[in-house]
C-alpha cells in the first residue's frame, strides 16, 4: 500500500530519502514519485526482505550493518550504499521481472561485502 506523507518520510529518514518502506507501506514524500517505477521496484524489494526476516529481523539487521559501517569510517551515504538489502535492491530497481524471478533471501549475497 502506497502513502504519501512528506513530513513523516522526512522524520523517519532524517531528511534523506524520497521514499521509505516500512511494512506494509510504502511512503512516499508526493504523488508525483508513485510513478516512478524504479523507486517503486527499489521499495518493493523492500517489502519482500522485511517479509523475509520477519519485519523486525529486517530493522535489527538494517540497523547492524550501518553502524558498522560507520564505525569502520564510512560517512552516512557510504553506509548506506553499503547495506546488504540496499545493494540488493539499488542492483535490480531497472528489472521489472526481478520481483518475479527474485530468489528468497538473495540480499545475503551482498552481506559485508
């Protein structure tokens, strides 16, 4: 189900993000972005990991990897890139069969890399 909130995705995402998956939402920051299809497919493949590890499994992990990132001397951005779902879903946001064809729990093909 897509939303559109621009104050609640600017707060959740520190003013970062267009667009930010929270299950079962996908919150957008205006109409507009709706037809944006890569974001979308990006914010999908979203809704598919958060399912995988159990929604919360999601946000722990999340949370894990960026702070290790940043500990290890990544600035946000950097850290960011680096997140095992964010790298999956950067990689396959232009395929639109990907959400189709997409093996379960494939972002760990990307974990600490």
């Amino acid at each position: 189900m897509i939303l559109v909130n621009q104050k609640l995705v600017k707060v959740l995402s520190l003013g970062f993000a267009n667009a930010i998956t929270l299950w079962p939402f996908i919150l957008l920051q205006n109409k507009e972005l709706a037809e944006d299809k890569p974001l979308l497919i990006h914010e999908q493949i979203h809704l598919k990991q958060q399912l995988e590890m159990l929604i919360i499994g999601f946000y722990l992990l999340y949370l894990i990897e960026y702070l290790m990132y940043r500990i290890k001397g990544n600035n946000h951005l950097e850290s960011y890139l680096k997140i095992s779902f964010e790298q999956e879903a950067y990689q396959h946001e232009h395929l639109d069969e990907y959400l189709t064809n997409r093996r379960s729990y494939f972002f760990l093909h990307y974990l600490f890399k």
